[in-house]
C-alpha cells in the first residue's frame, strides 16, 4: 500500500515537473491581460490578434482589461504572477518602463519575460496647414522664438519623444500638456497651438483632409501609410529614437520551452493574412519583433528613458 | 435631400431594421448593466458584427452607442445606480419620484426625454455637423476655462437656501478633483502611494456610492420599500403628457446638452448635471428640485440624450472624439473603411446618412420598447427592504468593480457610501460636489493651458468674442439672484 502511494506521488510530481516545463503548454485558456480599458488602442490590438494565436495555441484565449492607473496596478499584480505562461500581459511598450520612473513602482520591466511583438508606431510632428509648408520653414520660426506645442500624456513616450526631438534639433518650446491626442489635436486645427507631436493614427484624419500637415517623422523608416512625410535621416539628421511596441510578455522567470510555444503561437498569428487585413484597415503598421529583439529594446530602452528622468520629475 | 431618402430606404431593409432593433436592445443591456459602459459594449460587440456590411455594422454599433444612456436612466430611476456617469442628475429626481410611488412616471419622463433629446441632438448633427464642429474648434485652453468657470456659476443656484453647506459641498468636490495624476506637472497627488487613486477618484464608483450605497444604508433602517406608500400612482403617459408641459425646458436642456456635446473637453457626465441646475434656477418651483419634481429628470435626461449626437460632431465630421464612447466608435468607423473626417460627408454619404437615418428611428424605437417594458419595471419598488437592499449593494457593487476588474474600487465605492450617508444626515447635497468633481480638472488644467500658451499673459483670457461672451454670461449667472429682486424693486418700488 504504502509504496503504491509512493509510486502515485513521484508519478504526479513527475507530471508536475513535465508541465512546468512546457512539454503539455497549453493545457487549459490562456488569460490575455491588457492594461487599457477596452475599446482603446491597446484592447483592439489585443482583441484582433486573439482569435489567430487561439487557433495555433489551440487553446482558448480569455481577454481581461485592468486599466488602473495606467497598467501599474496590472502590472505590479504581474511581477508576483506565477511563470506557468497562464497569464500574459500586452501593452504598449515602453509605458511600463516610464512608470517606473514616475514614482514608487511595485515591478521592473526588465524582469518580465518578452514574448513577442507585432506592432511598432512612430511619432509625428504636425502642424497646421494655413502655417509652415516644410520642415526647414518650421524649424526658423522654432529658433526665431518659442512656438507652443501640444504633447499628450506628460512623461508618454509622445512627450518623450517630442522633448527628445526637438532637443536634438536645438529648440526650445512652450510645452502645453493635453491628457490624450484627441485634445492636442483639436487644439491644432483650431490654430491655439502652433504645432503638435502625436501618433500618426491620432491625425491622419485631418492630414487627409487637408486642415493639418505633417512635417517629419520621427522614424527609420518611413510610414507606409504617409510615404510622402520625411524621416530625420532624409534631412540629414541623426536621432535616436524610443520604439513603440506593441507586443506581449510573460511574468519573471518563465521557462524557455514555455516562452517558446507562445512566441511560436504569436508570430504565425500575425502572419495571418486576415490579421494583417484588420491591422491594414487600422493603419497599424506590423512588425513582427521577436521575443529575442523584444529583450534588446527593453535593456535599450532604460537608459535613453533615464537620460530625461529629470524632465519627468520636473 | 436625394441623399436622405436614398438612406432611408437603405435603412428599412429588413437587415438593417434588424441591426438597429439589435443595437438598440443590446444599448438599453449595456446601460442598465453599470460598470459595462457603451465602451465595452462596442468593443465586445465587435467580433460580431465584423462581417457584416459596413453600412449594417455601424447602424448596430451606432445604436448600441446611443441607446445605452436610456438603459442607465432606468436603474437611476428605480433604484438609485447610474447605468454611467451621464445619468448622475437622473437619479436626483428620479428616485425620489419613486419614493412616492410615481416611478412609472419617471419611467414615461426618461423615455420621452430619450425620444426627444435625441431627435433633436441629430437633426442638428445631420443639417449642421460641420458648421457646429468648426464652431467647437474655435474653443481654447481660454475658452474651455470660461466655459468651466460659467458651469461652476451655476452652482450659485443649486445652493441658494443651503449656500453656505452648498459651498462647503463644492468646495470638497473641487478638493477630490485634485487628487491623481496632474497632467500639467506630471505628479501624482494626494494618492499616498496608493494605485488606485493615480487615475483620481473614479467617476462611476463615487456616483455608485454616494448614491447606491448610501441609498441601500438608508433603506436598510426602515422597514419598507423604496415606494413609501403601497400602491403606484401614475402611469407611463401621465410622464409622456407632463414632458410636453415643459417646451421652454426642453429647448434648454437640449441645447446645454449639445453644446456639452460638441465641445470635445467638455465631459459628458456634466450635461444632465448642468441642465438639471439649470432648470432649478429657471424653474417656478426649485424647492421641488431633488424631492421629485418633473422638470428635474426631464431637464437631466433630454440634455444627456442630446449630448450624444453632439459628441458625434466632431467625431464624424473632423475625427476628433469628445469622449472615450466616441473614440471607439471613431475606431469602429475606420474598421469599416468610413474614415471620418471633412471629407466624409461627401466621400461615404450613403454610408453617413444611412447612420443618421438610423440613429433618429432609435430614438422612436427606444421609447416604443421603454413604452412595453419599462413601465412594468416599476413594480420592483414596491418588493419589500430585505429583498431590494441586498440586491442593490450587488448589482452596485459589482458594477463598481467590473470596471476596473479592481477590488479596491469597491472599497472607493464604499467609502463614498459613507460620506454620502453624512451628507444626508447633515443635511448637505451631493449635487455641487457632484459638479466640482466633475469640473474641477477642467478649469484646472486649461487655466494652465492657457497661461503656457500665451506666455503668462492674461490677455488670453479676454481676447476673443467667445470669451468675452463667456464672460459676460458667467457675471450674469451670478448676479442673476441678486439682479432679479433688485429689478423688481426699481420698476415696482419697495413692498
């Protein structure tokens, strides 16, 4: 008897020790946690990609929205998460590191195990269309005297990148403050500001319609989606950039052959030519980025954030 | 008008007849369930509609937008929780309505106020869409303050009678805008390092306990039902013929509401909120205000329904969105291939007018279904304390905690609860602290708007007609009280 029970234990812990190192991953739903409130950017991106990484997970995939305080909460929950592969989180990267150092933050990024990411986006500088025609123009009234800016989000990549860019440059600005694009925007069209810096998808409505104008790109590579608009390369310019991502991780600590299996799941996902269509609708522009680049970009990011700490603590 | 005819028969066709009843019920669903706004409706919606015609899609996905604010009046009415935000100033008078058993009337007043509202908020988005939204752009970081400023005036009137626990009211709500994320300096204050507090305090969960919670403490001393006395006086079309007593009040309440609307910085919460103010100054009978007068949950719901259409304004017609619901329905219409901007209305006509057909027969179709059932609702006023009070906290509490998925809003909630229950007690009311939360950040951050884009001249803020009008509107609105007697005095001579 006894060692029948015996057998039955170093049985189950054996089973134990072979699914915690992903021989059977996935053997139950896999939860997805965004850290935006559904409906934004994020929740959307996260929603259209689901059904394609269920199909070659084959396992179900359950959606679960924590919007509070930017994604801290969620991700001060997700550091402590147990490394099974059970939960992911998607958000757009690099807002976690921001946070960081914005205050007292329960989590380090670089801790988390990267999956995948499919996204990237880029900044855009704009103005309005009754005022400067090209970036030259633009950059002698900028040094002529101060212009007012809109930025959305303070201590957002937007406002990182835009006080970043026009350090570069040698400009100095007044910098108006707006809690989303849509504000800054708004105010640019209706001439209360005189130029903005915003996610390409946040104006291309009114680019399109002639009220706004694009200037420069603060990219690479050029937008597929606005091929005419230069890149700092094209002015002869060289810049670093902070990428946007948008992509998934695991919690610390995950094994390999786990992250392996997601990762796989992940990219055919993305390839798949009817994610590609919705991504096309919405201007997304894809970049499959593996869980290997993905590491890369987190340990590159800290110290390009670190160096405008002070303007976020400002 | 080919356009127009061409979207209406495009919308009778039996699919899209079926959309737009769908949208409409799984509105009402959404409103009525709190803490599942019209934004994650549209959003679970979504992989539904995916692949049906653009034209289809949007019509139930525009339905569901617009439909959601009615379902959010009928839990106000009847038990004291807002659907959303938008319904804060419903339950005011609503619930107290039920308290004397004229929750059906309340019921037939929301409806109507739903049919009307909405009419009215469309016909102005489908004849002046652009004009209007050209209009909002011309709004600043100035303007936006004076338009808060003003909005703040009127709480001169809520308090008059109370002024100084009125102040005191507001004064506290001002106080809890304060606490979060700042976006001007980007700090985090008054959060004690707390999490949940960086987003500040969040709307729905302190409506749900300053109003739910409370309510349930309340309820829970006595021995009844919500509806002091056994039986319901008054039906769904005695609330249908009292809303068209009111015509000034209409037309008031639905511009305030529209102009909430197209502002996109204007929050949508503070339409049914400044109307219902509004109508208590110009009203015959303030004193009945908040103990169940008419006009209060005519003026709250007619400007809320209104707000909606005005929120599509810009949305459709520049594709800026004035709220989080739009911004995603924005989303939707890119999906779709309507991307929305000045060049819509000719690029994607038949699209656009196929919507707005649409959206104006929601209207009709959502007082029809409150007509059916709604009105039966009422019945749930007369089940005795034991069985309601419970089922309150439930459905309030999980609401609370459904839009987050966050625990400690529940805990938020319930501390509202607490202080809403000594505010009742001390004989204070909610309704300016209400609006000093609502407004606070408004007035806050685009007063620094505007100083950092003039450089720290003041001049912004009296340079352009807008604000000068503003201005003059906001000297009036609190001077009013006083001028009125005065005048009297003048013309008539002392009594």
């Amino acid at each position: 008897m006894r060692t029948l029970r015996l057998l039955g234990i170093v049985l189950t812990a054996g089973l134990l020790a072979s699914g915690a190192y992903g021989a059977d991953f996935p053997a139950k739903p896999v939860k997805l946690i965004v850290t935006a409130a559904a409906g934004g950017g994020e929740d959307t991106e996260a929603r259209a990609i689901a059904p394609f990484v269920e199909k070659h997970l084959g396992q179900s995939v359950v959606i679960e929205n924590q919007p509070g305080a930017g994604g801290k909460i969620a991700f001060e929950k997700f550091q402590k998460l147990e490394p099974d592969g059970y939960t992911v989180i998607t958000y757009t990267f690099p807002k976690s590191v921001i946070i960081e150092y914005q205050g007292k933050a329960g989590f380090r990024t670089r801790d988390f195990t990267p999956i995948f990411a499919w996204s990237r986006s880029s900044q855009l500088l704009v103005v309005n269309s009754e005022s400067w025609r090209t970036f030259d123009e633009f950059l002698k009234a900028a040094r002529a005297k101060p212009l007012a800016g809109g930025l959305s989000g303070r201590g957002s990549t937007t406002d990182l990148m835009g006080r970043i860019a026009l350090d570069d440059f040698g400009i100095k600005a007044n910098w108006v403050p707006y809690e989303g694009s849509a504000g800054s925007v708004a105010a640019l069209a209706g001439k209360h500001l005189d130029f903005t810096i915003c996610l390409a998808t946040s104006a291309v409505n009114l680019i399109r319609a002639g009220r706004l104008r694009p200037l420069l790109l603060f990219s690479d590579k050029r937008d597929p989606y606005i091929p005419d608009v230069p890149i700092p390369a094209d002015l002869g310019q060289k810049m670093t950039f902070i990428p946007t991502l948008r992509g998934v991780e695991a919690p610390p600590k995950t094994p390999a052959a786990v992250i392996k299996v997601l990762e796989d799941a992940f990219t055919k996902a993305a390839a798949e030519p009817a994610f590609i269509e919705t991504a096309k609708k919405r201007q997304i522009v894809l970049q499959p980025v593996s869980s290997k680049e993905f590491a890369q970009a987190v340990a590159d990011v800290y110290p390009r954030i670190a160096r405008f700490q002070d303007v976020l603590k400002q | 008008m080919d356009v127009v005819q061409h979207a209406l028969l495009f919308v009778l066709q039996w699919q899209n007849l079926a959309a737009l009843a769908g949208g409409t019920l799984c509105g009402i669903l959404v409103g009525v369930l709190p803490g599942l706004g019209p934004s994650a409706g549209m959003a679970l919606a979504l992989p539904l509609v995916i692949k049906w015609h653009p034209a289809t899609a949007l019509i139930f996905l525009g339905a569901l937008y617009k439909c959601s604010n009615y379902g959010g009046s009928i839990t106000a009415i009847l038990v004291n929780t807002p659907g959303d935000a938008s319904n804060a100033a419903t339950l005011l008078d609503g619930y107290p309505m039920c308290q004397q058993g004229r929750g059906g009337v309340a019921l037939g007043l929301s409806a109507t106020s739903a049919m009307v509202g909405g009419t009215i908020g469309m016909i102005c988005l489908i004849v002046a869409a652009p004009p209007l939204a050209e209009f909002a752009l011309k709004f600043g970081p100035a303007e936006y303050f004076l338009t808060a400023l003003l909005a703040l005036s009127i709480i001169a009137a809520v308090v008059q009678g109370a002024t100084i626990k009125g102040l005191i009211s507001a004064g506290l709500g001002l106080l809890l805008s304060t606490v979060g994320f700042d976006v001007i300096t980007g700090q985090l204050r008054y959060t004690f390092d707390w999490a949940p507090l960086e987003d500040g305090i969040p709307l729905i969960q302190a409506l749900v306990g300053l109003f739910a919670v409370t309510q349930a403490f309340v309820l829970a001393q006595s021995n009844e039902s919500i509806s002091r006395i056994a039986r319901l006086s008054g039906g769904f079309w005695e609330g249908v013929l009292t809303y068209f007593r009111h015509p000034a009040a209409i037309v008031r309440a639905s511009t305030i509401g529209l102009l909430v609307g197209v502002l996109p910085a204007v929050g949508q919460s503070s339409a049914g909120l400044l109307a219902w103010a509004e109508a208590k100054r110009s009203s015959r009978h303030p004193e009945k205000f908040g103990h169940g007068s008419t006009e209060g949950v005519l003026a709250s719901e007619t400007a809320t329904n209104a707000c909606m259409p005005g929120d599509l304004v810009c949305t459709i017609a520049l594709g800026i969105p004035g709220s989080l619901g739009a911004a995603i329905f924005l989303g939707v219409m890119i999906i779709f291939g309507v991307a929305p901007g000045p060049l819509v209305f000719t690029e994607k006509a038949d699209i656009i007018y196929a919507l707005f057909v649409a959206l104006v027969l929601t209207s009709f179709l959502l007082f029809v279904i409150g007509m059916l059932f709604a009105r039966r609702l009422a019945v749930i006023t007369l089940l005795p304390n034991e069985v309601i009070v419970p089922m309150i906290l439930v459905v309030s509490l999980l609401g609370s905690f459904a839009i987050r998925n966050e625990m400690a809003d529940v805990l938020i909630s319930l501390a509202f609860g607490a202080l809403g229950y000594v505010m009742l007690k001390g004989g204070f009311t909610p309704i300016p602290l209400l609006l000093g939360l609502v407004l606070g950040e408004m007035v806050e951050t685009n007063y620094h708007r505007a100083l950092m884009i003039s450089g720290g001249s003041y001049t912004i803020f009296y340079d352009s007609i807008i604000s000068k009008v503003l201005i003059a509107l906001t000297v009036l609105s609190l001077a009013g009280p006083y001028l009125g007697p005065f005048w009297k005095t003048l013309t008539q001579g002392e009594k």
